[in-house]
C-alpha cells in the first residue's frame, strides 16, 4: 500500500461511525487490495502480527484481512478463494500464514479473536484442498503447550472452521476430526485453569459435533466427551454452563442412538436441575435439550412408520415419556415466569417452556402400540392444565384438540378414561381454545359415545359435557348458543342412559347432573325441548313413588333416593328455566312433591332436593302458588321444627323467605306459625350461630310480603333484632367470629329494611320510632368497623335511604346530619371495588338523605 495514507488512520477509518469516513476507508482498501493483492495482504497481516500497535486497529486489520478471503454472496466468494489460490504467489500464502498463527499466542484479545477468524477464512479455503496439512497439529499443540491467550485464541479458530457453512469444507473436517477432539476436550476439561479457555473449548466443541461420528462410536472416547461435556453443565461460569448444554441438544440431535446409557445415568438429572437454575440461559438451554428430545422422538416415530422391516427401524427410548412426572412440573413452573413487559416475540424462558410442552404433546406416544404408552402420552397431556395462564395453555390445546378427540376411539378403555379425564380438564382449564366450529360436534359426540359404551368413563365425559354445557351457554336471554344445535340430542342420549334398567347408580346421577346444566345452559330456542323434557321428568318422578314399598335393604334405599334427589334437582332447572310457562305442569309437580315428603323418612337428601324445587316453583308461580300451602304447611313447620337435621331446617328457613316473597299478602295466615319457629329455632341451643342470620332476614321477607300486619310482631322482633346488635368481636377473636358478627349484622339490616318498608307502606312508621335510634346506634358500629363486606354496605345503604324515605318531613334530620354517616355512604359510593347495585344503592341514600336534611326541622330524634 505504498504512496496510501498511513494504514492505521485507513483501518481506524474503516471503523468509523462517520459513514463517509467509513466509506472512503473502505474504497481505499478496495483499491489497495485490486492493485497489489499479495502486497495488501501481507500489509495486513504485519499490522495484525504488530504487538505495539492499538488492539482497535489489529482487529481492523484482521477484518480487512478476512474480508479479503471471504463474501456473503457465493459468486463473490469463490472469486476472492480463487484470488488467493490462483493469484497469490506461496510466499506471500506463507508469510500470511505463518504471521496469523504467531498472532494467536498474543496477549491482546482483539487481536487473538481477529486472528482466529483469518485462520478460519483461509482454512476455509485450503483445507478441503488438502492444503495447509500442519494447521489442526498446530493448534492442538498450541491448545496443549500453549499460554492461555494462545490456547483461547486457537479454540476460537477451531469453533469458527467447525461453524463455518461451507459444504466442502465441513466434508474434510471428518478426517480431522481426532485433532479437533484433542483439541477442544483438553480446553474443556474442569482442570483447566482457565476459565476463558475453557469456554472457548465448550464453545468449539459444540461446533464440531458434527464431524466426530467416528468417534462416538467407540465406547471410550464417547465417555470421555460426554464426562467432559456434564462436567461443565456444573461449572461456576454460567457461560460455560451454557455452552454445556448446547453442546447436550447438539448431541441429542445427532447421536440419540448412543444417549440411554448418559440419560440413566446423568442427563435426566442434570437437564432437570439446568431447567431450576436462576441464569435464565442456562435454563432456556436445558428446556431446549427436552425439545431436542421430543423432536428426535417425533421423527423417529414417523420414520418407523414407514418402514417395512424391523430390521430398518431406529433405536426408540421414549426418554420423554419416562421423565414426564419430573419434567412437565418444572415446565409449568417455568410457564408462569411470564415477564409483562416482554414482547410478543421475545424468547424467553416461559416461551421455551411452552414450546417445549408443545412438542412434549406432539411427542407423547399417541400412536404407540403400546396402550401403556399411549395412556401416559395422554394423561402428560392432561397434566398440562394444571397451573399456567390460559393464553399460554390455548396455542398448546388447540395443537392437540383433535388427536386427542379421536383418542376416545381407542381400543382400551383405559386409554379412552384417561382421553376423558383430559378432555375435561382442557374444557374446564382452557376452554377458550375450543372452537365450537371445528371441535365442538366431534367433542360431543365423542364424550357421549364415552358415556354411553363405558361405565368406567362415565364421570369423567359428564365432567367435560358439564363444562361443554356452562363454556358455551352465551348472554341469557340468547335465541342460540354454540350448543344449540347439540341440544336435543343431548337430551335423548342422557335420558336413554339414565332410563336404562343395567344403568349403574353412579352414572345415573352423574347423567342427571350433566341434564341439569345443560337445561341451566339451554337458549331461548331449546325452551320448547325444556317443556318436553319437563313431561319425561315429572313421569319418572311419579314412577318412584311405588318403589318406595320395594324398598328390601339399605342399597336399595340409597339408590332410590339419588335417584329422587336427582329428577328432583333437573326439575328445578327446568322450573327456573320456563318460569311461569310451567305453570300449567304446576299442579302435577306439587302431587308428586308431596307424596314423595308423605313417604320418605328421616336423615334423607330427598326433602331437601323437593324443597329447593317447591322454592323454584313458588317463584314462578307467585301469588298462584297459595292454592298448595294448606298441602304443604304441614311439611315446611316440621322442617322448621326439625333441629336434629340442621340442613333440611336451613333449608326450611329459605323456603320461608321464598314463598314469602312469592305469594305476598296471601302468605299471612300462615306467618303466625312462620314467626313461632323462627323464633324458637333463635333460642335454641341445638342449632349453630349460622342459622340466626337467615331467620333474621327472613324477618326482613315476611315483613316486606305482608305490611303492616307485621305489627304483631314488631315488638318481639325489634327486641331480637336490638340484642343482636350488641354481639361483636373482640380483637382477639377467631375469624369464624369476625365472619358471623359481619354476618349477623347484614341479617339485622335486611330485617329492619324489610321492617322499614312494610310500615311505609302501611302508614305506621309511627310505631317505629321508638326503635330508630338503635338502627342509628349499629349504623354508627358499622361505620366504625373495618370488618364489613359489601352486602352489609349494601344493606345498610338500603336501611339508610328507607329510614329517610319514611320519614320525608326531616323528622331525623339531626341523625343524618351527623358526619359519619356522611362518610359512610361516601365510602360505599365511592369504593371500586363494590357492585353496580352496591354503589346505586349508595348513591340513593345519599339523595334521600339529601331529601331529609333539606325538610321541615319537625326534629324527633337527637343522636
């Protein structure tokens, strides 16, 4: 490059962030390089080899160096190779040569990493040429006997050959393949000192992978590598650690057939606890080697298909099958380090993991002939719901969708239960990824073949059909929902199954159940099916009654009764569904109902379940529903009566407030015996503290259906209603504690709401005067509490407003003056985190309160 400016100021321009500085480099060694080529480079290579020059301007040169060898574009490569084999005289070949392998021992790693790249370029060139015979012996040696800075500087020349994509090359590496061996082995050993050689070993290691076939097919020298290889999984460098488990997915891929022996004894291990570590790398890594595992399993599995002997079938140790209990749990956990600002594309370690189950899915053994295997394939896939986000489980479910679908066509049952059991728990874990276009009809109709072949499979396609029936049950009020069209068969397919004669109790009530949602789910174009349905159920109701008198022994006692409780439970689902259309079924209903609580005994689930439907009905029927009462009086008081079954009284106490509610005025003639029961089940000591808060309100329904008659009971009431708002916890008191006295007090609010307004609306709220102070008194507690939950606001925004409703002349214009109630509606109104009806209910005891402070100061009551 004589009469060109300085070389270092041209290569310190080549780096230049200047673009015009940088170009005008480049076009300068463009010209050089054109007009003397050995000359350029044997500049180049002397200012690479220059010890007292800049570690900045030795890599420039080592870049221009390697530039001159190689090209991205092919034509523009071979015509550079053919430069310097063609055009270059041996003596400059030689000088570059000799000059670039003496620069690697230097101590400036700039240079030593530059100088590793222009050995690779030209080894490139020369090696599959059969040129440059001594070069591997020379970087063996320099790996052995030479200074750290050699030794990192030639394994990083040995990485680079071995990564290099030309095809020639990479065919004459094979007969080299016992020098690079030596080479990156020694460099990776846990002896070495060295913690920069030995990554560059690991790395270079990992980069010749390919080449050493030969060599891992001999027992001892396999060993060694793989020794040396887990070793470093280990290391205190995480780089190094990485580096490792590169080199194990590299292996894996190329070498499965060797891995059972390393898998038995270390690498089911140390993958697992590479997947724990707290370097994120290294954990992608050793998720990555479990992908590489699927993989290979994958197409190993798709190639012994095909094949038409035994003798040409690969080697398969289902090794992701055998450490799916260890493996998909960590993959999980690693599922949920999901980073919220990452981006969509960003490769981190839960995409790894999602990915790595995605393949464990595809590689779960769906086709092995093995049923064994089949089952565990399809129950690795069940367990991947269990735990991560949705959104990262759909793309995983949506792969897997329809094998597993025409997994409930297997020829083991075992297979198909166990096909179910996922099924359900995709349909109650993830069931945004099913599409009811594409897998909704094959999913039914499989899980009702399930149902209908298989007592064993029984639970768990009614499991997945339940889920299927609330998933896609759409707005209420809807003319269709996706299950719609499955409806009617639905129907017919669970009736024949409940109605067969071999029917096993289990799965009749399991069938039962599955009918009952799907009548909850039903839309609006099913109701005429509901209707029909409502015949089939109440006929099978009827029909129980006889069975009664062939009641011989416990069994048959216990199924009769499921069966009872069961029609009782879908006859409620349809009266809830119809409403007042099923009405005209009415009558026939309340026949069966009652006939059925005249002749079961005690200590059964059947009054309960005929509750619940008489409840449902008298909410459909209304007022209408009084023509029955004088029938089923009788039934309610005992139940109400009944403390030594605490469940059937509760029961009786809801169904109080019902009917109640559903008949309203017309409930009175029979409050006075409501009212006994319902005081002396508050006195009892046989029922727990949970039962006191439903009698209270149910204070609250009686007063609120029949006015002012509630009169009568206005003193008693007022007094009970009063004793209990002296009950409240202590600091140290139990939760269970904290919990009731919340609950209680939303019982006394609901109770003087209801009180409230039935004096309202009867012109006697004079008769409540005496009592609004104590009102006043727990509101004042509440607002003082911070152990309250939003039905207790709720309910005491509803008293707030009724009492400022009632009394509309500013008779209690002090009390509500005062500024803890004003916090205490702002509170509620303003709280987030509360019910619409919540905060709208706030929002009008603040205008009736409003109402009240701006009346007549007419003022009765000082607080």
């Amino acid at each position: 490059m004589e009469g060109s400016p300085d070389i270092n100021i041209v290569l310190t321009n080549s780096l230049s962030p200047d673009a015009t500085l940088r170009n005008a480099a480049e076009q300068q060694l463009i010209q050089a390089a054109e007009t003397n080529f050995s000359q350029y480079l044997v500049t180049l290579v002397t200012e690479l080899a220059n010890e007292n020059a800049q570690g900045h301007i030795r890599a420039a040169a080592g870049l221009a160096l390697k530039n001159a060898f190689t090209a991205r574009e092919f034509a523009h490569q071979a015509a550079l190779q053919a430069k310097w084999l063609n055009q270059t005289d041996q003596e400059t070949k030689a000088r570059v040569k000799e000059l670039a392998l003496q620069t690697l021992s230097s101590a400036n790693a700039q240079a030593g990493q530059a100088t590793a790249q222009v050995v690779a370029s030209i080894a490139t060139i020369e090696l599959p040429r059969n040129q440059w015979p001594d070069l591997m012996h020379s970087l063996v040696r320099n790996v052995s006997e030479g200074n750290p800075h050699q030794k990192q500087s030639s394994l990083t020349a040995i990485g680079f050959i071995c990564e290099s994509p030309d095809q020639e090359l990479r065919s004459s590496l094979v007969t080299h393949s016992n020098a690079i061996l030596t080479a990156v082995v020694q460099g990776a050993r846990k002896e070495e000192a060295s913690g920069e050689v030995r990554l560059a070993a690991i790395t270079a290691l990992g980069d010749s992978l390919e080449f050493v076939g030969n060599n891992f097919k001999h027992e001892g020298e396999r060993n060694y590598i793989m020794q040396v290889i887990c070793e470093a999984t280990q290391a205190d460098d995480s780089r190094i650690q990485q580096g490792a488990f590169g080199c194990l997915n590299r292996i894996m891929a190329l070498y499965y057939e060797n891995m059972r022996f390393y898998m038995e004894k270390a690498l089911f291990g140390l993958t697992i606890l590479g997947m724990k570590s707290e370097d994120e790398d290294v954990a992608k890594l050793a998720v990555e080697f479990w992908s590489t595992v699927c993989e290979e399993e994958i197409a190993i599995e798709d190639d012994n298909a095909q094949v038409e002997s035994s003798e040409q079938m690969r080697p398969f140790y289902n090794f992701s099958r055998v450490a799916t209990n260890e493996v998909v749990p960590v993959l999980l956990t690693l599922l949920t380090k999901q980073d919220e600002d990452a981006s969509d594309d960003e490769y981190n370690i839960s995409r790894a993991a999602y990915q790595c189950l995605q393949l464990y899915a595809q590689a779960s053994n769906l086709r092995s002939e093995d049923w064994h295997n089949r089952d565990a394939a399809v129950s690795a896939f069940g367990a991947i719901m269990d735990g991560p986000d949705e959104k990262v489980l759909e793309p995983i479910v949506k792969s897997g969708m329809q094998p597993l679908i025409s997994m409930m066509d297997d020829p083991s049952v075992q297979v198909k239960d166990s096909t179910a059991y996922a099924l359900g728990r995709i349909t109650e874990a993830c069931s945004e990824a099913i599409d009811p276009t594409q897998h909704l009809d094959p999913l039914v109709r499989s899980l009702f073949n399930g149902l209908m072949s298989s007592p064993k499979m029984a639970a768990s396609c009614c499991w997945a059909l339940m889920n299927l029936a609330e998933r896609f049950a759409g707005d209420p009020g809807a003319a269709q929902n996706p299950m719609t069209p499955h409806f009617n068969q639905s129907v017919t397919n669970l009736l024949t199954v409940t109605g067969r004669m071999d029917c096993e109790a289990a799965v009749r009530t399991a069938a039962y159940e599955v009918l009952n949602v799907f009548v909850q789910s039903s839309a609006n174009e099913s109701l005429a099916a509901v209707a029909s349905l409502s015949t089939v159920i109440i006929q099978r109701l009827e029909e129980t009654v006889p069975m009664q008198a062939q009641v011989v022994s416990v069994e048959d006692k216990i199924t009769l009764e499921d069966m009872q409780t069961s029609l009782c439970t879908v006859l409620q689902a349809i009266i809830l569904r119809l409403d007042k259309e099923i009405a005209p079924q009415g009558d026939r209903i309340m026949q069966v109902l009652l006939q059925i609580l005249n002749i079961v005994g005690g200590k059964s689930s059947v009054p309960e379940a005929s509750f619940a439907t008489i409840s449902a009905l008298s909410n459909a029927m209304e007022e209408d529903f009084v023509k029955y009462m004088d029938a089923f009086a009788p039934f309610l008081y005992n139940a109400l009566g009944n403390q030594e079954e605490p469940s059937l009284c509760s029961m009786a106490i809801g169904l109080v407030s019902d009917i109640t509610r559903s008949m309203g005025e017309r409930s009175q003639p029979y409050c006075d015996n409501f009212m006994n029961y319902l005081l002396n089940n508050l006195r009892s000591t046989a029922l727990a503290n949970q039962f006191k808060p439903a009698i209270l309100q149910c204070f609250g329904d009686i007063a609120g259906a029949i006015g002012g008659h509630f009169e009568t009971y206005l003193t008693v009431v007022a007094q009970v209603l009063q004793q209990a708002a002296t009950v409240t916890a202590t600091a140290e008191g139990s939760y269970e504690m904290f919990d009731y006295v919340v609950s209680l007090r939303e019982g006394i609010m609901d109770a003087w709401g209801g009180i409230i307004g039935a004096m309202k609306s009867s012109n006697k709220t004079q008769i409540l005067q005496p009592y609004v102070p104590s009102i006043f008194q727990l509101l004042n507690s509440i607002a003082g509490d911070s152990n309250r939950s939003e039905a207790l606001m709720r309910a005491s925004m509803g008293v707030i407003g009724d009492l400022a409703d009632a009394y509309p002349n500013g008779e209690l214009v002090e009390a509500f003056r005062q500024d803890w109630l004003t916090v205490l509606i702002k509170e509620t109104r303003t709280n987030r985190e509360f019910q619409s009806r919540t905060i709208d209910t706030a929002r009008w005891a603040r205008e009736q309160v409003k109402r009240q402070i701006g009346g007549t100061q007419n003022v009765m009551l000082q607080t």
